[in-house]
C-alpha cells in the first residue's frame, strides 16, 4: 500500500456535518439548537457591553463608557459617514448594534466551547440583508416616492435614450433582487468557507499526532497544527472585514434610498 493510502486511512475530513446540530431543547413545537443560544448570548453581549457604556454616561468617559464611545466613533466616521453624512447620527442606533452583532457573531468561531460562527448559517446574515433591504425601501418610497425610487434606482442620467433599454432592466435586477442576495451570501460564505478549512487543518492535526501517529504523518500532523494556527489568525481578520463590509453596504444601502442612487 502506497504511503498516500495509509495516511489517508480512517481519516474523515469535516464536511456539512459541522453545521448540523440537534435540538439542544424545546419550547412547545420550537427547537433551539446550538446556532439560536449563541446568536442569543451573541444579542445579550452587544446589549450588556452598550447599557454598561452608556446607562449611566460621565462628561469625561472612563472605564465601560470609553471603550463604548471609541466604538461608536469608529462606526460613525468608518462605515457611516462616508455613505450618510450629515443623516449618520440618526442611523447609529442601527448600525452600531448590526456591525458588533455581525462581528462578534463571527468571534464565536474561535470562542472555546461556542467554536462556531453564527454567520456560517445563511438564516442569520439573510435575516439582517433582509432587515437592510425593507429599511431601504422605506426611506426610499418615504424620501423618493414609489416611482421615484425605480426611477433613480434603474435609470442613470445622461445615457444616450437606446441604452436604457439594456441599463433599466440590469439595474432592477441588480438592485431589486441582486443586492440582498449577495450582501448576506457575501458574509455567509466567508464564515462558512473559513469555518471548514480551520476544522479540517485541526483534524488533519489531531488525526496525524493523536489518533494514528505513524512516521509518515507527523510531518502532516505538524502542518495541519501550523495551517490551523495560520488559519485561525488569519479569520480573526476576515471576521472583521466581514463585518466592516456588511455594515458599510449596510450604510450605502439606506443613504440610496434617502437620496437618489445615481
């Protein structure tokens, strides 16, 4: 037997398994799994951190309310103002909780015992890109007009009239249908990709030096624990780029329906 074939015996690399949990309880005909607890202990994070800031707030911050204030800034003049401007302070109160609630959703990945990203299932990012696109169509109808907002959102100014007839029906899609779609599959894939390879290179590493220690897989064993490290440094940055993304669409999605898209 070849050494690629006894390396590779009894191994079983993770698959789509990793993101199917039992019920951990029921509440009446309601299972709550594993990704539902951390989305909530997620929920109670963001909330707890912000009331601690900012339920009792001091002229000069210290403690809690510093490290509150220095995140509020960053989304304010990071992700809103380059989209909302002068309109930023009035959509914080959604911003502010989406980017940490995306952020550290994501951070449950490399939190013992949670080690999972609540955004590695579609349900979660789909529900925020869907929370962002209903609040874009009501400021838009609301500042636009329903015609109004089509109109801007679909027609360019200043294209020769002939191309309307190939840029209308491309940007409806794009905006009415596309835009959703990518900007919660955008973040879903990320976290679901990231969460495969790390589990893979950790059971390439346990498999290797734990489990069937042999001459020819220590090399491999060692890699798959290097890789892991690697990886795992490497989608602490992604998390937050992803969440910085998410939230900065987020911010250029609303500004379009306050103000024409074009």
């Amino acid at each position: 037997m070849s050494a690629p074939h006894v390396l590779a015996k009894d191994f079983e690399a993770p698959g789509l398994w990793l993101f199917q949990w039992k019920p951990l309880f029921h509440i009446g005909s309601f299972a709550v799994a594993k990704p539902m607890v951390l989305s909530l202990l997620v929920m109670v994070i963001v909330v707890g951190f912000f009331w601690a800031a900012f339920a009792k707030p001091k002229l000069v911050p210290r403690g809690v309310q510093n490290l509150g204030e220095v995140a509020y800034i960053f989304v304010r003049d990071e992700m809103g103002r380059p989209f909302l401007g002068k309109d930023t302070e009035k959509w914080l109160r959604l911003l502010v909780p989406l980017f940490f609630f995306v952020w550290i959703g994501n951070l449950m990945s490399v939190i013992p015992v949670a080690q999972f990203p609540v955004n590695s299932r579609i349900a979660f990012p789909m529900v925020l890109a869907v929370l962002i696109y209903l609040t874009f169509w009501v400021v838009g109808v609301k500042n636009q007009g329903f015609f109004g907002l089509l109109k801007n959102s679909t027609m360019p100014p200043d294209l020769p009239a002939a191309l309307y007839l190939i840029v209308v029906p491309i940007e409806f899609v794009s905006v009415f249908f596309i835009r959703p779609f990518t900007h919660a599959v955008r973040l879903f894939a990320n976290m679901f990709a990231g969460h495969i390879l790390i589990a893979l290179f950790a059971t390439v590493g346990f498999h290797f030096l734990w489990e069937k220690v042999t001459p020819q897989g220590f090399g491999v064993g060692v890699l798959g624990v290097v890789l892991t490290i690697a990886m795992t440094a490497f989608e602490l940055f992604i998390q937050a780029v992803q969440a910085y993304v998410f939230t900065l669409l987020a911010a250029f999605y609303i500004s379009a329906g306050l103000h024409a898209d074009h």
